[in-house]
C-alpha cells in the first residue's frame, strides 16, 4: 500500500523534510522554530518565485527530484542577478493528502540537491494542503558589502554579454508537447535549468552596469533592461550558437528557424548582463550585442541584426 502525505501527517512529513539537515555557519537558527536566523555579512536581497503543478512542471514530464531542483534553481537565478551569493531559502509546499510520500520525499532530494549546487541552505518552510501543488521558494542572498546590480544600469555603448543556456528549455517544452522524450539534451534541460552559479558575482565585480536572470526570454528579458535603463539593445544573431539539439527539434516540428527558441523561450535562467564599453567579459561569458542610444520613435526596445524580430514582445507571458 502507498504510502501518503496524509499517512504521514503536517509534523511527520516535515520531520520527514528536515530530518539531518545541517546548518552552515551563516545560519545560526535552522528548521524548528518559528522562524530561522540568518547572519549576512552585507545587505540582505530576498525573492520569491512560485511553481504550480500542470502550468509550471507535470508530473508526467518531470520526476519529484526534477520539480524540486528546478524550484531552486528558478529562485536563486535571481539572487544571482544581483550579484549576491545565495546564503538561504524556505520553500512552502502544498498539496493533496493522497500525494504519495516518497513524491514529496524525492521533491525534498532534489531541492537539497540544487542547494548544495547553488550554495543556498534550506533554512525552513511550511506545508499545507492543497487541490493541487503548489511550490513557493523565498530566497535570502548577502550581497557581501557589494553594490546590487540593478536592471536600470545600462548605458548607450555598452557591450551585453550572456552565460548559461539559452532557448534549450523552451525546445524541450515544444518536444514534450508532442508526445516525445528527445532530444534529450533539451527535455532534461527542460525538466532541470541550469544557472550559473557564482556567475553574478563574478559579473558585478567585473564592472557590471545591469543584470538579469533570463526567465522568460532573451528578447522579453533585455526587453525590461532596456526599458528600465532609458535605452535600445540591438542583438548579434551570429553570436547567438544554436545547439544541433534545438535544430533538430526546429525541423522536426515544421521546419521553423531553431533561433526563436532562443530569442523567445524561457527558462533556461542563463544571466544577461551589460559591460562598460572596452572591458573583456569575464571568462564563461559571450558578447551578444550592444547597448544603443534611446529613441522614443522605436518600433520595440530590443532590435535583432538591427531590425524588430517578427514576434517583437516575445518570451513567456502568465496573463
């Protein structure tokens, strides 16, 4: 007989969560009290993302440890967009009481998992019942006696530059969508995104003027830059490599061109960030394209090869 979280019950399933959790020095207070404590060197930065079942992951896409990495890894991206080190997270989880255990005690594997990735430690939470689950992750990062990188930095002349993985997720959902399971390279990095880690700091300390996590797209997300900043962005295409995986898939769902997966698929959390003009990136990052002058008279605030791609908003919308 399966076992569930209604079995187990709200204190046996999060002992269940918490059970050897150990706390690094940076958290003086863990799981058990009302609250935790945290101890940043600097000032705090805190996000909060939220991941519902059948909008966010499926349960027939994406294995537990799969949901509870991508959770992480969804929220820290953020902190990172600051320039901050992630220091700790709480995660709300709700769900139905006949959820077997071991999903939820697998969902628990893999957010340890993306924490001991993302440097990030589980500091508490809370569950409840609910018609369908439902993930909010509330992440902590110290920004170290840093300056946070801001969206609203940008200036005309700077260089944009990007690390992680761009337009692979959105090729994994297109896959998924239709019945398949590959390529695997996109379905995975559909199933887990992969931020990278400690990236943020290495960008603001090398001069960053502007930072953002890439959740929704490359055109939607330098879109906000550009907006917030009282500026254009025009994108390179050729510096944009597509993955044989993304025109593989492109060609198999009707011939369409493989960059639009990257221009306007999300997920993927890769970093955008802009550079002081004449200043090598830092190693791991790729030049994509230029900060240009404002124009109120622009068609759209991020141009490809100089003209407005077809789907000029682009990226992932809720509403």
């Amino acid at each position: 007989m399966t076992r569930t979280i209604g079995d187990l019950g709200e204190f046996g399933l999060i002992g269940a969560i918490t059970e050897g959790l150990v706390m690094p020095d940076t958290v003086p207070v863990g799981p058990g009290d009302d609250c935790a404590v945290i101890a940043p060197r600097g000032q705090l930065v805190v996000t909060t993302d939220a991941m519902i079942e059948d909008v966010h992951f499926r349960r027939a896409w994406s294995g537990p440890d799969d949901v509870g990495r991508k959770a992480v890894a969804s929220a820290v991206a953020d902190v990172e967009a600051m320039g901050a080190r992630p220091l700790g997270l709480v995660i709300s989880l709700s769900a139905p009481a006949e959820t077997p255990a071991d999903w939820v005690l697998g969902f628990t594997r893999g957010v340890l998992a993306e924490c001991s990735l993302s440097g990030a430690a589980l500091v508490g939470g809370d569950v409840t019942r609910g018609a369908h689950i439902g993930v909010a992750v509330t992440v902590f990062g110290d920004l170290e006696g840093r300056t946070p990188v801001l969206r609203s930095g940008a200036r005309p002349g700077d260089t944009v530059g990007y690390t992680g993985r761009l337009g692979m997720a959105a090729a994994g959902l297109a896959v998924l969508g239709r019945g398949f399971r590959s390529p695997g390279a996109v379905v995975r990095a559909h199933r887990v995104p992969e931020p990278p880690y400690g990236q943020g700091v290495v960008a603001q300390q090398a001069g960053a003027t502007s930072m953002i996590d890439c959740s929704d797209g490359l055109l939607a997300d330098l879109g906000h830059v550009a907006r917030a900043s009282g500026v254009l962005i025009d994108v390179d295409s050729a510096a944009l490599g597509v993955d044989e995986a993304q025109k593989t898939v492109a060609a198999a769902i009707g011939g369409g061109d493989p960059l639009t997966f990257i221009l306007t698929g999300g997920d993927d959390h890769a970093l955008l960030a802009t550079f002081p003009a004449g200043e090598s990136l830092p190693s791991g990052w790729t030049v994509i394209g230029r900060v240009l002058e404002h124009d109120p008279d622009a068609e759209a605030p991020v141009t490809v090869d100089g003209a407005v791609w077809p789907d000029a908003v682009g990226g992932w919308r809720h509403f």
